[in-house]
C-alpha cells in the first residue's frame, strides 16, 4: 500500500511567509481609526503591537522572512504531515484523491502555535513584558501561553464566561504554562464592568473580551495585546501551513483542485488558501477555494460586508469586512469555536473580488462527519475542523457523482481531545442545529457604524 | 541553534520487534495453569488469543517481522520525533543531554496504539469479530477502540468504574471510535456480579476489569482477549520505540548512558528499554536502566517476586512476576495510571537478575516535575510520564553535582490532555501523596497462591 503520510524535511521547512497583499489587483479598504474614522497611522497601533508587528501588518512584500528563532521553536512540531486520507475514500467510494494537512501535533493541539509563537518572539525583542489577549473555547489562549512559556511573556487571557466554566481543561492547560486566566466579562476593566453592570448575567462573547484585553494594552505601557485571528501578521503567519503543503503535495507529484477550509476569524482559511490563492491570483495554477462556516454564526455568508468594530466596546479600529455586527452573540447550542461576528478583512475582500466560494453547514451534519473521519482515518477532530471535514466529503462525493478524480486539500486544524463534551453531546442527541435569521441578521446589522 | 528534534525517515522504520527473550542469560520462569498449577501449553491460551500472538508469546527469536499491515498503520504517526531537551538542560544548568521519545503524536495521544494495531491485526487475520479488554484510565481501552475502528472488529471495554465515572471524556473517546464501554465490576459477568454481591459500592481495579473481560472470551467463540500490557507479545509490540530511539540517538551521534522509564504494567517500560539492554546483555554495549513506579503502587520496590494472578477472580495463567497480590486496589489519591497489581514478567524477571534500577516517587513531586518540563519543553505530559520526568530530571541534577555530560534517554509516553483533572486537582492543593506501607503490603501479599 502507499504510505498515506507525506512528509517534509525539516530542512524544506519555509522560510518566509507569504504576504498576498503583494499579488492582490486591488487593496483591501484602509482602516480607519474608531474615533476621526480617518485612515490609521502605523503610530496609532503602536500602544498594542510591537512596530515588527505593525510593519507585518501594512507590509507589500510578498516573502517576509521567518525569524530563526520562530523557526527553532516551529521546528518542535514543524513541518506537521500530510496525509492522503486513502481510508476514507475507500469508504465514500470517490474516485478524489483527499489530502490533508494536520496542525493538531503542535504543544497546544491546533494550528494557533504558529502565529502565537513569532507573537511571543516580536513582543519579547520589543522588551514587552506582558500580553494579553482573549479566548473562546481556549485553542487560541492556550497557543499564546505555550508561546509566552518558551519566551519567558506573562500573559493574560480573559476567557469568554461561558467556556471558562464549560471548559476548565483548556484553562487548566494555559494555567500549567504559567497564563492567568479570567473569565469575560469581568470586573478588572471598564469595558467589563459596563456589560455586567447592563447585563448581570452575560455569559460573554469574543468581542467582549477583546475589549477588556484591548484596553488593559491600551493602559499599561508593560503590555501588549495579541490576536489570533483576524489581523493580516496574523494570516501571515498561518501561511506556513499553505506553504509545507504546497511542497508535500509537490512531493506526491500532486496538486489540489480545490481546497477547503473552515474559518472563524479566517486565520485558518488563510493559512492553508493563500499560498494557492496567490498562485492563482498569480496566473501561474488554477484552483477553486471553499470557505465553510457554522450557520449559526455565517458572518461569509449572510454578514455584511462593511466598515464595522472588531469589539463590543468599540475600543478596536473600524475594519471593512463581512460581520454579523459587533453585538452578536452567538446562539448557546452552538458547540465548537468559529464564533466570531466578523472575518479577517483580507479573507474578506478576496472573497468580495470572487475568489472564494462560501458554504455555511448546520454543526449535526459536522459532528456526523467527524465522527466518519475519525473511524476511517483514526483522528478525532476539533468540532471547528468538523465543517471543513464536512465540505471536503461532499466535494469527494460530487467527484463520485461527476466520475473525476479531482485532488481536495483541507487543513485538518486541530485534535478534538478537548472537545469531547460535544462530542457526548452529539452523541446523546443533546445538540441541534440553529440557523441565524435573515431578520436576526437585519437587526444584528442596524447598528453598525456610520462610515462615509 | 541545534534542532531539538530529531527525525527517522519513514523508510528506517524498523521492519522487525526486537524479542529480549533470544538474549536471557536464563529464562524466565514457567507460566502455570491457574487450575492444574502445571506449564500451560499454546492451546490452553487458544480460548484468549490468535495463535499468532501466542506464537509471539513464546518465541525466542531475537526479530519478529512487522506485518506490512501494521506498518502501513503505524506510519500514520511513525516515526515517532526523538527530542532533545535543550530548553529544559538549560532551565537546570546541567551537562547532561536529556533524550525523550515522544509518543504522544499517536491517534490516542500515548504508546498504547503501538500494540494495539498488531493485536487488532492479529486477530482480524484469524477470523475474529469482536475483542473484549480492560481498561484503567482508559489509555489502552481508547488505543484498542481506535486500532478496532481502523480493522473493523468490535470492541469491547470493561471501564475501572472509577474512571468511567470521573474520565468520561476517554470513554467519549472510545465511543466515537465504536467501541462499548461498560462501567467494571458489572452485572454482565459472573466476575462482576460476585465482586458487586460482595461489596456494592466497589469502584473497580484493572485485576477486576480483567476478570471481566477475559471471562467474556473466554465463553464466547467469536471474541478474544486484548491486553495493554504485562504480556510478552505486548512488550514486544512496543520495542519500536526504543528501536526508533536507538537509530535516531545513532544520527545524534550518541547513545545513552541511562536509559528511564515509568513502569505500571511494564510495556512502556520494555518498550523503551528492552533494545538497549538487549545490547548490555549481547555484551556489545553497557547502560544503565531505571524504572519508576508510584510509590502507591509500587509492585517492583515493594512487591513479592513470586507466582500470581493476574485477575482478581483468578481466571488468568499464573506468572511469577513482582506483585502486591491481586486484590490490591490502589489508594484513591492515586492520579495517574500505572496501578497495576503486578509488572510484566519479562521485566521481573530481568530485574530479578540485577539489570535494572527500580525507584519509586511520590505523586506531587512528579507533578512538579511535569509543570517545569511543560514550561520549557512545551509538552504536557501525561501524569504517568510524569514519573520518567521526575527521575530524569533528578539524574540531570546528579549530572550536574558530578560535572559529568551524560547521556540521559526516556520515553514521553504519552500527552496529558485527557488529564487536566490531575493537573488541576494538583494545582489547587488537592492532590496528597500515600506510601503504600510496608504493613499493607503484608496484609495484599497473605494472600498470594501456593506454587510448589
């Protein structure tokens, strides 16, 4: 049989990542600062991010080099494999040849290593003492705590309420890299104590804790604020996902005719599509890209594209990008992560210019083929990893249907070891899928920002 | 910098289990029928296991060929990365070059699969439908779920019933890979209904679960029996860890002085182990071998090397092994795994001839020692590695008062994301340690069976 794992020398590992802000035909909108709505200055970002950062951010180079001691840390679980997912086409009986690119070997189980680390790295050169940042369901808060550990960073999460009493296993693993964790809202920052003192009984979103991590940067000139999606350096870093399986797939004298992938934020999506994207945009290799969301939370799908907050409290810049409006909360049958109200701009506006087809899938049909993955192919992904495991099926399924032997490529983005209350949950029939309403989308939307 | 890690093309993993039986001075002991109190014959282990794998169990030849089937499994994870703990040298200003396997990138996240794949394999080719085992954390109970899934056999897991209850989220684990999962002692067994008859509110042992499961197999023709650890065949399955480490430590240029691992059942121990002092005993190579056990649990320290079950309803062969006698039930302070009654007889037997230092430590030091490792390595172990951490880091310190640069190996047998729970319970100051005294001991040991 052939091997079902493709690997890659350490020594093929990038060496830069790739910035598709240098082959896009047009610039994504500008961002503008919350109060003048007036374009941004590098300075105005510099009470949160180290200038190395800002300068990733607005940078138009297409190859931006890996520092060496980001790659010395990615090298502990870098270059993760490939796989052929032989096992699971021989189930669905589809002529597609199904790769995937599995990020779940990192310390902290998923792909968000790989921009927590250079974070970490460029805010310790920069003498910073502290990050703080925000969590959902913790993939991101326990990245930057891994990353913070290795650079010797304190760091602070607050930690969306609702999950941090839901999930104290991934509060517990940033807890034992040294991370305080608290849970949003909370009573440490004005944004916090505004929601509470209106909504004693929130249980939090991600644009909440946002504003709380935000304005603790804001105010302590020790500490910095980290993202782990959305920003462009944040995309950026992702690439090298894209960019090891670009050369794994080169390996198996491959290349994808489509490739899917979920996406919250949109880092994910970002990491495993741009460098195919980019290609494409390239005129060098055609390629079809599937973006998949929840739908219960279909900022893609039926967002709007617009100038909107990246917080609650609206302490962030505006940004133009698909959002659901800054006040959304999402439903709380809603299981795995991808809860977001916005979309990184610059996944945003690739799909504004056509290059990406959207999808948003129920999380019953998710779970029902990741429970699949996991018999045929012996991982158990995370739930978000779930929606792009979903997608990949049906395209190998249309492939069958349409007799082609089209290649699929998905980031497999994370483990499912931390999830497996969703997993019972599933099981026992305790989750049930929750579409988000037109008119739930018109009223989340009314209050968006006035932008000229 | 150097990489810290060090990888094995997939084309040098080892195509053969190494077999230390071809290389005992003397041979280890007879295993006796449980009724007759004679040497068992192949046959009368034919109700429990395929013929392969009691084939295996008495060979004495040095290499047993790995199945093409089973390597095309193992490469799923296989090769295994060899690390170099540079980060945690450096953290305790010590000479000494720390070595870990890890086996945590598994599908489980441990070494457990590395068994379980030719076990399932085995007994696939013999025609079998189904596989009933024990579990106790539910390491080995998920391995065998997953290698089940991957073959298409059913699989069967009787739970410790403490576990069951305070691990769900293992049993979720094994669930989603097919498997059922029933809470040991329970009504569905002669040897379950005794125990509860007797003491209802009993919370299990693995000795139970075993008694369970192997009178399960024994009555019904389409099952068989799968055990974790203890067995030959078992520890032979995982000499592809110590192999893989042996020819990576050779592309490092180095070969251990020490080699440390934790030791419950035995097989991670073997695993690890078992190649190098292959060599001490073919004379081509000396090092020096320390197994670590709970100081709760602590069967090669403080155990009788004598004849004795291996169930708690004496359905089992008896083996001369290191014991605490098969009614022992650990303390229920006890975090990790690592609670079996008895140790592989291979490795009592090796022990007994003076090849292997054997310590036991206190569960909150090992703690200790896992948090720092997880700070400057990045990994979480699992509690059950944690021991191997300790008494590594403790021969590190040693190093570092001698001024000697040695080579120190151990396997990271595992991850520790199902394991939250502990490290939390550890953190807060819920965690105690028990020594299992000398008098306990005693009183689990009256009981021992009377062998001519």
């Amino acid at each position: 049989m052939d091997s079902v794992k493709i690997l890659l020398n350490e020594r093929d590992m990038p060496t830069a990542w790739y910035n598709i802000q240098a082959d896009l035909p047009k610039p994504p909108a500008a961002v503008l600062h919350p109060g003048t709505k007036r374009p941004i200055s590098p300075d105005d970002l510099a009470p949160l991010f180290p200038m190395a950062l800002i300068e990733q951010e607005v940078s138009q180079e297409r190859w931006i080099p890996i520092p060496e001691e980001v790659r010395d840390i990615y090298r502990q679980w870098r270059p993760t494999p490939l796989y052929r997912a032989r096992r699971l086409e021989k189930a669905l009986g589809t002529p597609a040849r199904i790769y995937y690119k599995y990020e779940g070997v990192s310390p902290s189980g998923s792909h968000k290593p790989n921009t927590a680390v250079p974070q970490a790295y460029y805010n310790k050169m920069a003498g910073v003492k502290r990050l703080a940042t925000e969590t959902g369901a913790g993939q991101w808060g326990s990245s930057l705590a891994f990353a913070g550990a290795i650079f010797g960073l304190e760091v602070l999460v607050y930690m969306v309420k609702v999950s941090y009493h839901q999930k104290p296993y991934r509060r517990g693993l940033m807890e034992n890299w040294g991370a305080r964790v608290v849970a949003s809202p909370s009573e440490e920052t004005n944004a916090g104590r505004a929601i509470i003192a209106e909504h004693p009984d929130c249980t939090g979103s991600l644009g909440i804790a946002i504003s709380e991590a935000v304005e603790v940067a804001a105010s302590d000139p020790n500490t910095k604020y980290a993202l782990g999606s959305v920003l462009n350096h944040v995309l950026l870093h992702q690439t090298v996902t894209g960019l090891e399986a670009e050369k794994q797939l080169e390996i198996a004298s491959d290349y994808p005719d489509v490739v899917v992938a979920c996406t919250g934020g949109g880092s994910n999506f970002a990491g495993i599509a741009f460098p195919f994207l980019g290609k494409k945009l390239r005129g060098e290799k055609d390629v079809r890209i599937v973006a998949v969301e929840p739908a219960s939370c279909p900022s893609l799908t039926k967002g709007k594209f617009a100038y909107d907050y990246g917080d609650t409290a609206h302490l962030t810049p505006l940004v133009k990008m698909h959002t659901l409006g800054s006040t959304f909360v999402p439903e709380g049958v809603h299981a795995g992560g991808l809860r977001y109200h916005g979309m990184a701009p610059l996944v945003s506006h690739v799909t504004d210019l056509g290059h990406v087809e959207t999808r948003a899938y129920h999380q019953l049909s998710c779970f029902e083929a990741g429970v699949l993955f996991a018999k045929h192919e012996g991982i158990l992904p995370a739930p978000e990893a779930n929606h792009a495991v979903r997608a990949t099926i049906d395209e190998a399924l249309r492939c069958k249907a349409e007799g082609r032997s089209e290649a699929i490529l998905f980031n497999l983005c994370g483990h499912g070891h931390f999830d497996l209350q969703a997993y019972m949950d599933y099981k026992a029939g305790k989750l049930r899928d929750h579409e988000y309403s037109s008119k739930e989308v018109a009223m989340a939307l009314a209050g968006l920002p006035v932008v000229e």
